[in-house]
C-alpha cells in the first residue's frame, strides 16, 4: 500500500505532519486534539466546494418533479432514460457528481494521516498519544482495546446522521444503502488507526452541524416550476391506474336540429 500511495501523497503527508507539529507544539494541543483541530481546518479549507454541493443539491431538488417525469417516461428503455437525463442535465447546468466533492477531496487527506499516524506507531513522538484518558493510543489498531470499538460505535451513529441531513435529494434506495453501508466499513474502519477513526467521527460531526445550519439558513426549494425544457415528455393523461391504454374518447353526437327551416315564399309577379 505504501508503494502504491505514498509516492503522490508524500507532499501531503508531510504537510499534515507539519501542521500537526505546529498545533502540537506552538499551540499546545496534545495529538489527539491536534487530530481534531486539523479536520476542523480541512473542513474549512473544502467549504466552497460544500456550498458548490449544496447548491447542487438544491438544483436537483428543484428539479426532481421533472427528471422523475423523464424515468416514468422511459422506464422500459434504460439506455435511453439516461440519454435525456444526461441532456436535461445539460441544458439545466446540473452536475449531479457535485456532491461527491467534498468526500473525494478529503480522500487523499485520509491516506495522507494514516501514513502518519503509522509513523506514529513505528516513531513515538513527544507527548502522549492518549485521547480523554479512554483511548491509550490512537496509533494504534481500532480493534487493540475496547475505546476503539465505542469510537467505532460513535462513528457509525455520526455517518448515519450526516447521512440523513445532507442526503434530502438521494432516491429511496441509494440513501438506504448509505445509511447501512457505515456498518459495512466498521470491520474495515477496525483495522485503521484509532486517529483515523477520530479524523472521520469529526468529519461527520461536521457535516451533522453544516445540515443544521443549512436548514435553518437556507429556504426549501420550491417543488418545480411549471416551466418545461424541451427535454422533458408532454404529460400524458392519467389513466385508470391497471396500466391499460385509455381508448380515445368518442366524439360527442351533434346537437339534434329542433326546428324545420323556413320555407321562403317568391312573391308572384303581377300581371300587366
């Protein structure tokens, strides 16, 4: 794993090192806090790309009347269901990839602190490594003492409700999967060190508070103009609900004639 990461996340490694250093010794802090304070910086660091996620949240809110219209409209054909969700993509200016940022560029961070924190183990620097008298170590594995499972219960409780506040405009089924793919990454997230765990708790934490702030801050999105795009299928009528088509509605009978035209009289020509 070294070999395949830590060439391009050197530079990162050792700016976290540093900043870690920097918090340790010039501030004070022990390491552990130092941890935490360095995922408050990195949060801060990503809040235009939050605000990017957000908007981008509320630009497919905005919409989600319309391209829901476009699944119903062409659920029997995958392909093209995606092909005129990409256009109306394009013509909306949505990025749906845009809520991923803020995950995707914490990444490297995230492999970044293990290599330093395994460091760490292999170099004890000064100071104790110790968090709240709980965790001895947050070198070491997740799973080498009891404080790291309850760290482990606490970070699946905090990525489910991050989950919740800032995944409104998932479908049913993708925020599902979210809310239950935390206790799939807990055996995994064992292995890791018990700074890295704290890293995430943090992180997710965060992202609980952001989700308050934003729903009290930020007004709801109205539920879709009636404006159309040239991408989006007219109506169609609603049917009986059987999925039978609806037979075209017969033309209404003219009115009956209720009185006879006049006959018209020619006057006779006088007689000379």
């Amino acid at each position: 794993m070294r070999f395949l990461l830590g060439s391009p996340l050197t530079p990162i490694e050792h700016l976290l090192r540093h900043v870690l250093d920097w918090l340790h010794v010039t501030i004070g802090l022990p390491w552990a806090w130092s941890i935490v304070a360095l995922t408050i910086i990195v949060r801060m660091l990503l809040v235009p790309l939050t605000v990017k996620q957000i908007h981008s949240m509320q630009n497919l809110q905005r919409h989600a009347p319309q391209m829901k219209e476009i699944q119903r409209k062409y659920k029997g054909n995958r392909q093209k269901m995606n092909e005129e969700l990409m256009k109306f993509y394009k013509e909306n200016q949505i990025n749906p990839a845009a809520s991923c940022l803020p995950l995707l560029a914490q990444l490297p961070v995230f492999f970044a602190l293990y290599f330093v924190l395994r460091n760490f183990s292999h170099k004890p620097p000064h100071g104790s490594l110790s968090w709240l008298h709980v965790v001895p170590n947050i070198a070491h594995h997740a799973n080498a003492h009891w404080s790291g499972y309850l760290l482990l219960a606490i970070y699946a409780a905090s990525q489910v409700s991050s989950t919740y506040f800032m995944g409104a405009t998932m479908q049913r089924s993708q925020r599902n999967l979210m809310m239950v793919l935390p206790l799939l990454v807990v055996p995994i997230l064992a292995r890791f060190p018990v700074g890295l765990v704290l890293y995430w708790v943090t992180t997710n934490l965060w992202t609980v508070g952001q989700g308050l702030i934003t729903r009290r801050l930020v007004a709801k999105t109205p539920a879709a103009s009636g404006r159309r795009s040239s991408r989006t299928p007219p109506r169609d009528e609603p049917d009986s609900g059987d999925g039978a088509e609806r037979a075209p509605a017969a033309p209404k009978p003219a009115p009956a004639a209720t009185d006879r035209p006049r006959r018209v009289k020619k006057k006779k020509k006088a007689r000379r």
